[in-house]
C-alpha cells in the first residue's frame, strides 16, 4: 500500500528570483503571433514529433514555455518516478512553466521519499569543472539553473522558519569555496590554462604554495600549485531537496490563492518494479530514477548507462584532538575530496566500485572501513590532518553514469516511446546518467525535460542529449 504524503506549506512567497523566466503573462503579450504559429504545427498536441523527420527545430526554450496550452478540462495527470536531484527539478519546472490556466496533478514516486537515494547521499561539492578545472559543456547554463534552483529552495526554507518564529540552524548551502591542489606535475600548466578560461560567475584563480595555506592551513601543495574557486560552494543534498520539495508545496498554494486552475502534487513511497503498474493512469512518466531505470524490465539493456557504488564517509573530529577545519576556509577537491560543514564536521569521498550494482545507501563495518581507508590515503597527500578525524558514518548511492561521448560524459534525455513497448504519444520520458554531476546538471535538465513534457515534443532537447537513441 502507498503512503501518500501531500501537505501543503501555509507559507507562500510570490516574489520572483533573479534570473528566473519572464512570467507567462509577460511573454504571452509578446509572442501571441508565434504561439498560435506553434499551435498549428501541432494539429495533435498530444503526438511527439521526432528529430530526423520532416520537423523544424521550433523555438528557443523561453518561447516554448509560454506556448503550451491545454484544450481539456481535466487534470493532465503526470508522474515522475524518483525523488532525487533530477525528479525533483522537473517537478519545480512543470509546476512553474505550466500555463496558469491549466490543471496538472504530479504524482512522485519514490521508495525512500524526498532526497532519500543516491542524490541524497551526494558529496554536495558544486562548481561547474572537469577534474582538470576545464569547463564542462554548457557548464554556464547548468550553473546558471543550479543557482535559481538554490536560491528558491533557500528562500522557501527561511520563510518556513520565519513563519514558525524559530531560527533554523539547518543550513542548506556553505558558500566557502573549492580548493585543488596539482598532485602530479603533468597537470600544473593544464591547471594554469584552464583557469584562464573560468566561467565569470564561478572564476579560477591560479596560485602558489602560499597563497593557498593562507586560505586553508595545514593544506599541503605538493607541486607549488593550487587552483581555487572563490565562488563554489558545498551544497547539503537532503536538507536542499526537502527545501526544494517544500518549494513546490509552496507554488502549488500560490496558485489556488490566486485562484487559477488546480495544480497538485502527492509523494507517494512505494517501488515501481515495471512501468506496468502505471498503465492508464497517467498522461506522462518520466522517469527519474537514477541506476535504478537500468533495472525496469521494459528498460534493461536499452539504456546506455554505466552503474558505480559510491560509498561516503562522515567524519568528526574527536573532542581530545585539535586541529579543526578553519571556519570559512575552502572545501577541497583532489583524489579525493573533502567538504567542510563545520569546524568540527567533514563529508569525504567518494569510492569508485564499477562492481557492484548494489543500491543500498547503507554500509557494512567492513565495506565502511576499507572506503576510510582508501580515502583516507588519496586525501592525507593534501590534508594529512585528514588522520586526526574519526569515521561517525558511512553511506553509499549507486550512481548512473552517462555514455562518453566528445564532448564528455553528457547525461541521457528522450522520450521512450519507441523503446517501452506499446507506448504511445509521448508517454514515457526520461532524465538519466547525471553522475556524479547530478547537483550541477539538475537544474538545466529539469527545465528542459518540463518544456520537452509540457509541448510533447523533443525538439527542444539539444541532439547531444538524445543522440544515444540512434544507437539502439
């Protein structure tokens, strides 16, 4: 039996982020003429045309959310199975970018609940570089979303605190900074280059030896030179999906205060084994599960995903030891990584066991203790006060990792209507192999996914992101 979990936030909040979409009405004013040009082409708006056929990429993404609307009376009923980084996203967008005058009911379905799987367990390190400070592809747009996506998950969290008159001492995001340190000479003058060509809302900064011991003591700098991100930040997963989640609760009571058409969303805990358990009662799925849509059987060995266990180590510093982590300096990011929450108070990752398919988040005594100790070597070569800390938990998450192609590991977009069989319509969609880049690329995908959903079409999607269906 499913345990549906469906309240909903007194709180409401109408004032818009800096750097979110023009309201609807906004737009509409603007592009009456392009909107009903849209609609024509779509004589079935229920049918997904496809790239490769005689269709015309249609308008940018800010067009198309003003474009959508609905001829029918009753709810566009959607779900979205899975809870995490992705899932949640598409909710926020679906809800946000879905004409006012509409009804939409969202379902999610997740085992766990609200952040409780592999995006749950995620380092929360955020910054938008390869391992060797190299911009990652659309690595501005992905910053760019992931940013809106924080600061509406934050403001929900702070109004739900001032509403109840407490102060929350939970904190969603530390904005301390990343260092890397260069640990093989090899990629010193790699490092060097990429930073001159930072993103300028997440700058690099190249320096030596001392420069970076005076923005985090007891850092060693084996090669003289360290890179450091002045502008990312480390990003506590379940505390922000909840937030997020809260959020969405919070949209939905906008709207019925201001007394548009009914907008819904229910959480429900329960496993979804084959996509079969949804049959008829849905409009759309999409399918945001992670490692786990490798394990739907209309789905296996259909996607190409690569699955890796993770294990997560939180540690503490004992209260007989000194040597804390100095409050505001930088997280670090090497072998290993490190992020700080506190003086007193580390995340260490991550392992990287391309043998396992196990997706439990929770950890044996003796998987815990041989991850401490691999991660415990790679970062003692930066931060050998690492040895001082003790191991209070450990949590694992099985990872979906995306196909590589020449651009880098891009995740995996698409309707699977021509992969689930007897599909119809654009009924199933998908958000897979985020990686472990899951908190980066959220924010993007989710935006477009809910377009892609809302105009039942994937020419909005970029052919990077759906080119691995030619493959099938």
């Amino acid at each position: 039996m499913a345990t549906a979990l469906c309240g909903v936030s007194t709180v409401c909040s109408s004032n818009r982020r800096a750097g979110e979409v023009d309201s609807a009405a906004n737009i509409r004013t603007c592009l009456e003429g392009k909107k009903q040009l849209l609609m024509d082409q779509r004589t079935n708006p229920r049918r997904c045309s496809r790239p490769g056929k005689a269709t015309k990429r249609t308008a940018p993404l800010r067009v198309l959310s003003a474009s959508y609307s609905s001829s029918t009376a009753q709810p566009r009923k959607c779900a979205v199975l899975g809870a995490g980084f992705a899932g949640l996203s598409v909710v926020w967008h679906l809800l946000k970018h879905s004409p006012k005058e509409s009804n939409l009911c969202i379902d999610i379905y997740d085992e766990i609940g609200i952040g409780g799987g592999a995006s749950g367990v995620a380092g929360g390190l955020l910054h938008p570089y390869s391992p060797k400070a190299k911009l990652l592809w659309k690595a501005a747009e992905c910053w760019r979303e992931c940013q809106n996506l924080l600061a509406t998950a934050e403001a929900a969290a702070n109004a739900r605190a001032l509403d109840s008159n407490t102060i929350s001492a939970r904190r969603l995001v530390w904005r301390r900074g990343i260092m890397k340190p260069a640990t093989a000479a090899k990629n010193v003058d790699i490092l060097k280059k990429n930073a001159q060509n930072g993103l300028g809302s997440c700058r690099l900064e190249f320096m030596n030896r001392d420069a970076a011991q005076n923005l985090l003591s007891n850092l060693c700098v084996p090669f003289d030179s360290a890179v450091y991100m002045p502008q990312a930040m480390n990003v506590h997963p379940q505390r922000y999906l909840q937030a997020l989640f809260l959020a969405c609760q919070n949209l939905v009571q906008d709207f019925t205060a201001s007394g548009y058409k009914r907008k819904e969303i229910h959480v429900y805990k329960e496993t979804i084994n084959d996509l079969g358990q949804l049959a008829g009662d849905y409009d759309v799925v999409v399918l945001c599960l992670g490692a786990k849509a490798n394990m739907l059987p209309e789905l296996q060995g259909k996607l190409p995903l690569r699955l890796c266990r993770g294990v997560v180590a939180h540690l503490a510093l004992p209260k007989d030891k000194s040597g804390e982590y100095p409050d505001g300096s930088p997280s670090i990011l090497s072998d290993a990584w490190v992020a700080a929450q506190g003086t007193r108070n580390l995340v260490m990752g991550s392992t990287w066991d391309w043998s396992s398919k196990n997706s439990s988040p929770f950890v044996s005594p003796e998987e815990a203790s041989t991850a401490m100790d691999e991660l415990t070597t790679k970062m003692s070569v930066v931060y050998p006060s690492i040895r001082n800390w003790t191991l209070t938990d450990a949590r694992a998450g099985l990872r979906a990792m995306p196909p590589l192609t020449p651009l880098g590991s891009l995740p995996v977009l698409g309707c699977l209507d021509e992969i689930v069989p007897g599909s119809t319509n654009c009924k199933y969609w998908i958000v897979g192999g985020l990686g472990s880049r899951g908190l980066l690329y959220h924010g993007w995908l989710g935006k477009l996914m809910a377009n892609a959903v809302l105009l039942c079409t994937e020419d909005v999607l970029p052919l990077e992101l759906i080119s691995w269906k030619k493959k099938q």
